[in-house]
C-alpha cells in the first residue's frame, strides 16, 4: 500500500465547474442592478494557512452501551442518488418545538444513469415519538424532477420549507433544462399537504436557472443564495453577468407581505476583477436577527465573507484567504498552492458574530495542462477556522481526521479514483457543518478512519464533532461520532441541525457499505444500489461528560482480553472476562460487510473464558468480528493466513 505525501501527490481532475464558457448576452432586463444605497468595503489582506495538526485519538475497538444517554441512530429514507451536495453542507435536518424533528434529502427511486426522473426532496418527520415509513418518506414532496434541497422553518408562522432546484426531466420539453427554484410550503409541523410553487425561474429570459440553493428563515424574511452555474448539455452556453461567469446571486423574500424584494442580485464588491466565475455548493450562509452572512470558497478561489446587518440592504466583504492568482481561470499556470476544497460552513452566533470553517484544499496547475483542467492533491486532513473580528491571519486547524502516525495523513492506497468509483470531497477531512446552539458552537466534518477499510484498502469516512464552549477561543479534541455504528459502513454528507429543543444535536447523513459515489458514465449499473439516509440524535450531555463516540455507558458485563493466534489459520480463541454468568453472540464479517460466520455461547460462566472460532478453511485476508450480550457489544479485527 502505497503512502501519498503531502507533497508528492495530485490528482488530475477535469474542473466541470472551470470550463470555459460561451458568453450569453442577457437582455437588459436580465442584468443585476446593484442599488445605489448599498456599500461595501473590501479588506483584501493576504493570510498564510497554516498547517498544524491536533493529535487525534485512532480508536480500534467500539463498545456500543446502553442507558438513557445513548445516541440513537435511525434510518429514515433511502434513496438511489449518491450524491447530496457537490461540495458544502445543506441544512437538511431541524430540531422543531415541542421536541419533533423533521429531515430532508435529494432522493430518488433509479440512479443518475437511468435518468433520475423521480429525482426530488424525500422529508420524513419525527411526531416527538417515532419518524414515518422510510420508504414512503423517499417519495419526493414536489410534482416534477427537483434536487438538492435545503430545510428551513419560520417560527413565525410555524411553517416548514424546503427550497429545491428544477432540473426538467427527460422526455419532457426543455429536458435537462435548470429553471428556477421550488418552493415548498407547510403549515404546521410534520401532518398536512406541501403546497409547491416555482420561483426564482428564469425562462423568461432563456438562460439557465440558478441552482443549488442555500436558504434561511430569520423574523419575516426567506433568504436565498443560488447559483446560476449549469452543466447540462441542454444548456451549453453559460451565462456572463458583469464579467463573471455563471455568477452566484443573493434573494430575499418577505414572508408577511409575499414578496420577493431582492432577486438574483449579485452582492457587491461581487466582482470580475477578483471572480472568474462561481461554482456550485462551494457557499454556506446563516441568519439570526437582522444579521445575514455568506461565507464563499473554492479551490481556486479566494475565501470570501459577506456580512450584512441589516437584512441584506447592505454588506461587507471581507476576503479571508486570499488566492495568490485573482480570477484564475484555469488556464494560465500557478505553482502549487493552498486553498480551500470548496466545501465551507458558516454560522452566527447570538451576537450576530460569524464563525467560518472550511476545508483546507491544495492545488496546481502546470503548464501544457489542457484549459479548464488542474490537479489537486487529495491528502489534506485539516478544517480550518476563523472567527468575526480577529486579524485574517488568525487561522487555526480545529479539526483532522485521526490517524495513527499522528502526521496529518492516512494510507489512502494507491488507488484514489477506481473505475466507477470516486471518493467524496477533495480532502481527507471536508464538509464542515456548523451550528451555534445555546453558549457552545458545534462542528462536525467526514473523516477518514484508519484501521476501517475496504478489500482495496480505502479507508470508510465516519462523522467527526469537535466543539467550542468559549466562543471559538479554543476547540475539544474530535469525537467520533458514529464510531459505533461499526466497521465496513461509510457515513458522509452529515448535516448538523441548527437548533435542538430537547437537549440532542441532531444529524442527518447518507450511510452506505461501499466507499464513494459511483460514476454513472463508468459504472452505470451501481445506480441500482440504495443508499440508506440516518438520523442520528446525540445527547449533548454526553457531549460534555465524554460518554459519546466511543463509550455510551461503561460495558460491566464483559472486557475483551485478545484473540490468539493471530494471525490465524483456520481455528482462533477469543479472550472474554464475564462479570457473570450470560449468553453472548459471536459475529465475524468480511471487508466487504459479509457475515462468515455466527455463533452464540450459551450459560457461559463468570470469568475469563475462551471463546473458540472454528472458521474452517476461511480465506486470507482482514475480518472483524463482534461479541454481543446483554445489550452490549465489542467489535474487533483480525487477520487469517
């Protein structure tokens, strides 16, 4: 297995995002007019990112417990889509009053080979004593083909929205076609009808729609912020607004008087001279009171904050991270630099203060590398933070994913993109997700585990939480937070609710028992597959007491001693230590997540005992096996000859 250095390895990457684009002149209508009223002031301060590492804790053994404190993982939806964002973290699940939950998610009944035409918003809701059917929750809310939706709740009006883009299915005029945006609409919590309007279109003037929406509910206001970027072959030719191409823009809607008082506008201070063009879910926005924030990155990109105090009439941009070349664009050369990998979070805390996180990205353009074509390098394992009101230069890493050698990096294999497969995100650690919730900020990120991995030695992605009791200052060590899920399950695209009303963080993630997205073009067949969509409650006073991730409750019925010999061949013991007599349930499974072998131990007495496997002519290679009794269970690796 081959180890990828942080200074040894890229990979070449077609940027579908950086491609050079056919200018299209708008009617004058069709251009942005920024009001006159509205002011910005850059603070352009080039910052160096630095790289140092917390050390993480590598976990090998999880023991799942029981007890009030538990976190409770449910799955609540599947679908054939593997893929829930192209870089940034939605907001897809919310606490709601009264303790009722409520998720949702781009599902769909095939796969993007097949054309995804049932491709659309599945929501479930938790009544504050069970979630609906997960199968019928999976049928899309919307009457026609949708994707990438975002949760938001007025408290106002105590209604649900989910805000998703349309892509017009095939066989239907304009197949292919993005148009605008849907609006979905629900009085009251969980029970009643969607009511689905489509706003934002931009049809009219016959350019693509904005997509990819980030929205928020604060006081009267739905705040929106979109892309107008669209690869599909039924639209070519991308738009240029004001020199930037496929630009993204900011909207605002007035939920007392039913009013769009701001539509796809581009922020100011917005400009070509340092934008080449926008990309797709490289931006994460938040809002509490009158204060809205927009954090927007890139990995070719500056990292940008547009902050406004005042529902959106007015900004402020502040360049974070400044990237060494303005408005690259992906043609001329840069020497390797850092970035970020397009996925940000952003989050105001109950001052109207924003805190920015991201992941650290790294890339490299050579000269005679094919225009709208670079290479990046996939090893990076920090997320990063800067905090509203200190210098630019006072970046900090916050989180990585642990590893053994403690160096910031992990055995990646040889093989970073297989035929038909790819991994999620550019980094070892990406998709940061934030929220303030009461005094604490909470962060979670996908990591890789090492010591989890796959017949070809890549590595399964768990959810990490890291968190901050002092407004940012200084940061926990990271907790696993779906360690005891268990081993040859992959968690990726967690999203962290922004409230929590009855003391439990609540997430929602896609979990699957293959690594990575497959590509439909290489692997058209995968889209059969169902990936199943998990909610998982967290209590926070677990949080703090330490009992979560690894430990629950402390397991007073058994301890692990060892397996020996091992390696094996054939027939192995393992060493269990009984506080008393019980039964217990022995489990072995394969890299791919086959069960070989089952076996229950009936009346064993209290102290050590040696469990014997006999696995017969069992092939070579790496297995796990489990020990279960009495609502308790160990997981654990070896290795047969």
């Amino acid at each position: 297995m081959k180890r990828i250095l942080l200074f040894g390895f890229a990979v070449a990457t077609t940027a579908a995002m950086a491609q050079t684009p056919k200018k299209v002149t708008l009617p004058a209508e069709a251009n942005v007019a920024v009001p006159a009223k509205v002011g910005v002031k850059d603070e352009v301060k080039p910052s160096v990112v630095k790289t140092t590492t917390n050390s993480g804790t590598k976990t090998g053994t999880v023991i799942v417990g029981k007890g009030a404190t538990f976190s409770k993982v449910t799955k609540i939806g599947e679908t054939r889509n593997n893929q829930q964002t192209n870089g940034s973290i939605y907001t897809r699940v919310y606490s709601l009053p009264t303790g009722k939950v409520s998720a949702t998610w781009t599902s769909s009944q095939e796969g993007p080979a097949d054309g995804s035409n049932s491709r659309g918003s599945g929501y479930n809701h938790f009544n504050g004593t069970t979630w609906a059917s997960p199968i019928q929750s999976s049928l899309r809310i919307e009457p026609e083909r949708t994707g990438f939706p975002c949760y938001a709740y007025s408290a106002s009006t105590n209604e649900e929205m989910i805000l998703s883009h349309i892509v017009k299915a095939s066989g239907t005029a304009n197949a292919g076609a993005a148009t605008g945006l849907m609006l979905n609409r629900k009085s009251g919590l969980g029970a009643g009808t969607w009511t689905s309007t489509a706003v934002l279109d931009s049809s009219d003037i016959k350019i693509p729609g904005i997509l990819w929406n980030r929205s928020v509910v604060s006081g009267n206001y739905l705040h929106v912020f979109a892309s107008f970027t669209d690869s599909g072959s039924a639209q070519p030719n991308r738009i240029v607004i004001n020199g930037i191409r496929t630009p993204q823009v900011y909207s605002r809607y007035n939920l007392s008087n039913s009013t769009w008082e701001v539509k796809k506008m581009l922020l100011p201070g917005y400009t070509a001279d340092r934008i080449y063009s926008g990309g797709g879910d490289n931006y994460s926005m938040d809002a509490k009171g009158d204060n809205v924030a927009i954090l927007i990155g890139g990995i070719a990109d500056d990292l940008q904050l547009y902050k406004s105090g005042d529902n959106g009439n007015t900004w402020t941009k502040t360049i974070i991270d400044s990237f060494p070349d303005p408005a690259f664009d992906f043609i001329r050369t840069i020497d390797t630099t850092y970035a970020n990998d397009g996925s940000v979070s952003v989050t105001l805390d109950k001052n109207g203060n924003a805190h920015c996180f991201w992941a650290l990205g790294r890339m490299i353009r050579t000269e005679g590398t094919a225009a709208g074509s670079y290479s990046y390098f996939p090893g990076q394992n920090d997320i990063l933070y800067w905090r509203e009101g200190t210098p630019t230069d006072s970046i900090k890493t916050v989180g990585v994913s642990p590893d053994v050698d403690n160096n910031g990096m992990l055995d990646l294999g040889t093989n970073w993109r297989a035929t038909g497969t790819r991994y999620f995100g550019n980094s070892i650690s990406t998709m940061p997700h934030s929220a303030v919730i009461g005094d604490t900020m909470y962060m979670i990120f996908s990591g890789m585990t090492e010591g989890d991995v796959d017949a070809n030695g890549k590595n399964f992605r768990d959810v990490y939480l890291v968190y901050s009791t002092n407004g940012g200052i200084s940061w926990s060590k990271e907790v696993n937070l779906t360690a005891f899920i268990g081993f040859n399950q992959e968690q990726i695209y967690a999203s962290l609710s922004p409230t929590s009303a009855d003391g439990n963080l609540h997430l929602v993630f896609t979990q699957s028992a293959s690594i990575g997205a497959y590509d439909a073009t290489d692997n058209p067949d995968a889209g059969l597959v169902n990936y199943d969509i998990m909610h998982l409650s967290v209590p926070i006073s677990s949080v703090f007491d330490g009992t979560v991730g690894v430990n629950n409750v402390k397991n007073d019925v058994f301890n692990v001693v060892n397996n020996y010999p091992n390696p094996f061949n054939g027939t192995t013991n393992i060493g269990v230590n009984f506080a008393k007599s019980t039964n217990a349930t022995v489990k072995v499974i394969n890299v791919t997540g086959q069960e070989v072998y089952s076996q229950t131990f009936e009346r064993i007495p209290a102290g050590l005992n040696n469990l014997e496997l006999n696995l017969g002519n069992i092939a070579a290679g790496v297995y796990f096996y489990s020990i279960e009794a009495e609502g308790f269970k160990t997981t654990g690796k070896m290795i047969a000859e």
